[in-house]
C-alpha cells in the first residue's frame, strides 16, 4: 500500500465530500434535514419536499461513485496492487472522508444549520451532547467503521482490481 499517496487521497476526498454536501445543504437545506436525528427529521418533515430530497440524493450518490473510481484508479496508478491491498487503501480513504465528516458535519454545522431548518428550530436534539449521542457517534463508531468504510474498501478493490485487468495489469490476491 502507498501511504501517503492514499493518506493525501482521503484527505483532498474528504475535502471535496464535504464542501459538495455542504453546498447541497446550502442549495436544499429542508431536504437535508431526512438525515438528521428522529426528533429533527418529524418536526420537519411538514416542509419537506421530495423533489428537493431526489435532488440531494443526485447529489450525492454520484459523489459516492466519484469517490470509489477516483480512489482505484487513483491506487493503480500509484502502484497498489492486489486485491487486499486495494481493499485496506479504499477502507482507509473512507476512514478520512468519515473523521473528516464527523469533526465538519457532526461537530462543528449543526449549529451553524439550525435556522436553515424550518419546523425543528427549537428542537432538543440540536444540543451537541443530543447530537452526538443520537446521530453522530453510532453513526461514524458503528456504521461507518463496520458497514460504509468496508463496503467502500470492496467497491474500491473491485474497480481497481477490474481496471488492472483492463489495462492488462497483473492481478493477485495479496
């Protein structure tokens, strides 16, 4: 594995993942509010738009896939090869992308998005310490380590391994 090169790929991910959600946010602030605590997403959910919620999801579910191509071809190219290594550099650019989401997204917005949420302003679970303890820390300490980040490692060693083959590369396992 190549780890600076996948190190400096998560972190410029990270930060393009996160300046694309948080311009989304700015763009379809109600339609965001689908993915915030239970307490949050009911009071909102009156002044949700599903059009607004479909343009979110087109935002960001080309994100996903801009990310998992850029970071295998990005690994091939910087000399990774096999498909566990190729699995464990796509694990580690998502672990960067979900700190960076949480210490952006969790930590520091929440707040900051309040008044852009209309019917949820004077909800409980903007409190960081609700926050956190009801979205944010199961969300990046379970979810992400144990489901996103290894389903994103497989996605990654899958493209990667399949664009090696391609460019007629050699494949291994280790």
């Amino acid at each position: 594995m190549n780890w600076p090169r996948t190190i400096l790929d998560g972190a410029v991910m990270a930060l393009l993942f996160n300046a694309v959600v948080g311009l989304g946010f700015l763009l379809y602030p109600q339609a965001y509010s689908t993915m915030f605590p239970k307490e949050i997403r009911e009071a909102a959910a009156p002044f949700v738009d599903s059009k607004e919620v479909r343009k979110m999801k087109l935002i960001l579910y080309p994100l996903y896939l801009l990310l998992f191509v850029y970071w295998a071809i990005s690994a091939v190219f910087a000399g990774v090869s096999g498909f566990w290594h190729f699995f464990w550099t796509g694990y580690l650019e998502m672990t960067i992308v979900s700190v960076s989401d949480f210490l952006i997204l969790d930590c520091w917005l929440p707040p900051k998005a309040r008044p852009y949420i209309k019917g949820a302003e004077n909800c409980k679970a903007w409190e960081r310490r609700e926050w956190l303890r009801k979205l944010a820390i199961p969300e990046h300490a379970l979810g992400w380590t144990f489901l996103v980040c290894p389903v994103a490692g497989l996605i990654v060693a899958g493209t990667a391994t399949l664009f090696t083959m391609m460019i007629g590369g050699q494949i291994s396992c280790f």
